[in-house]
C-alpha cells in the first residue's frame, strides 16, 4: 500500500495522508469515551480525540459505527440513554475537526430530528438523507414517516 506503514508485530498498516496518519474509530472507543465507564480506557480515548482536535491525527469512521453507538446508547440492555441524551453527548463529538465520515453534514439535521421527535435514528437519517437528495417520497409500512414534515409516505 503506498503511503503506509507495516505495524511492528501486527501484519497491519496505516496509511498517511499528506502529514497526518489515518486511523480508523472502531464503536467501543466511542463508547468508552462517553460512557466513562472504565476510566483508564476512557482518558486513552480522550486523548485521540484531543490529538484530532489539535490536528495531530486525523480520524475516520464509519456510518455504520455511529448508528452502533447510538443503538448501544439507546438500548435499554446497556446505557438506555433518551435521544435527546444521545444528541447531547455525540453530536459534539462528531463535529471536532479532523473526526471524518461519509455525510458527516447531515449528521445536526439527523440529530435535531431524531431528538425532537417519535422517529427512531435510522428513520431520521434517512430522512434527512432522503431530503438533501431532493427526494420525498418513500415506500415505507412505518407510520413513523408520517411524523417527518417533508416527507410522503407511500405503500405499494
């Protein structure tokens, strides 16, 4: 891989771009970090995102992991957090400089609506994923569209 570097011991290689190494954000450090709930873990992740913050490394993730985190948030099994909560704390987050993603833009609209209504996270995403493409018209059985202004909920 151009650009990269074998990991001593480990086979596996980060790649850099420009002067700022890559790294991807796996779910469980978002966890850690906002959930506090093992503090040594959760100073280590800080860090990292203090280093982006300063521009000392750069970050990506992935759209998937943010919906992870917000499931494990939100599900009553682990931390049962409000989506109001979930907004408090993450969004924040996803916005430090040198944190990226696909549709990182979207990401205060999804919360916004997610927060602010009786629509699960995905339906929000999509939602406003839905709207920035122009489009707002959706197949759906899920009555929660009918919650979304903007938005035209259709069944076949």
């Amino acid at each position: 891989m151009k650009n990269s570097v074998k990991l001593p011991g480990t086979g596996s290689a980060i790649r850099k771009v420009g002067c700022k190494w890559v790294f991807f954000v796996d779910t469980n450090l978002f966890i850690r970090f906002l959930s506090r709930d093992d503090t040594e873990k959760a100073a280590k992740c800080k860090t990292l995102f203090e280093k982006a913050l300063a521009g000392e490394v750069k970050l990506f993730t992935s759209e998937l992991v943010i919906a992870e985190v917000v499931w494990v948030l939100q599900s009553p099994k682990t931390y049962n957090q409000k989506p109001e909560r979930i907004r408090e704390l993450l969004l924040p987050l996803l916005t430090i400089k040198n944190l990226n993603f696909p549709n990182k833009e979207l990401y205060p609209d999804v919360f916004e609506l997610f927060a602010s209504s009786n629509v699960d996270y995905i339906d929000a995403y999509n939602a406003v994923l839905m709207q920035q493409k122009g489009i707002y018209d959706i197949y759906s059985y899920d009555e929660h569209f009918d919650l979304i202004n903007n938005i035209n909920r259709l069944e076949p």
